[in-house]
C-alpha cells in the first residue's frame, strides 16, 4: 500500500548520508585551519559558568520545514490522484494496474518537490535569521 513512499524515502537516505560525509571532510578541514591560525594567541578562559553560545542550531527547523513539505506533498498528490485518476476510491476498481505507476509517480514528485520547498524554506528562514545577529 505505501510502495510509493519507498523510493524517496531511500533516495533521501542516501542523500542525508552522502550530505553528511562530505559535511564531515569539510568540516575537518575548516577546524585544523582554525587550529593552526590560532597558534599561540590563545589564551585561556578563566571565567567559570555557564556561557551564552551565539550560535544556534537550526537543526529543528529543517527537518520540521522537511516534515511539513513533506505531509504538503503527500496531501497535494491525494487531491491530484482523486481529481484525476477516475474510480481512485473505489474498492472495486478492475483496472487498477494501469493507474498504479501513475499513482506512485504524482505521490513521489509530490513529496520531493515540496520536501525541497520546505528546505528552501527553512534556507531563507534561516539566512533571515542571521542577519539579524
């Protein structure tokens, strides 16, 4: 019943996963150029406590963006399946083969193209958001 949510799904793991291997090198890099351009001007804090981090993560917006587009799509792809696969709610639907590839493919457009709606959302979000600071 959900075959239509496995190939995106994959493709997004596989996307996630490449994103944060490369996001790992990168990082690395950017640390040891910190590292050695720092070189002897650090000075040590003394002050104890709690400290007040400026730097946000904006972890939970992406995914709550990814999420929303997401749940966007799968909706926006129902209302496309009932308007224009004829006998789309029928129990008794005979030709249903023939609709089924369609089916899956306005459901996985659907869920993509509003999944990266909703990080382009939280992209902009999130530049807004910096500027401020």
């Amino acid at each position: 019943m959900m075959d239509f949510i496995m190939v995106p799904t994959i493709m997004a793991i596989i996307t996630l996963g490449i994103y944060k291997l490369f996001e790992l090198f990168v990082c690395k890099k950017e640390r040891l150029l910190l590292i050695e351009k720092m070189g002897d001007k650090f000075v040590p804090d003394t002050t104890y406590g709690p400290k007040l981090c400026s730097n946000f993560s904006f972890s939970a917006l992406k995914i709550g963006c990814l999420l929303a587009g997401m749940g966007l799509g799968l909706l926006i792809g129902f209302v496309i399946c009932t308007t224009s696969v004829p006998g789309y709610l029928d129990k008794n639907m005979n030709d249903w083969r023939i609709y089924r590839e369609t089916v899956s493919m306005v459901y996985g457009a659907c869920v993509l193209v509003f999944g990266g709606i909703g990080l382009i959302v939280a992209f902009i979000t999130e530049l807004k958001l910096s500027k401020k600071q």
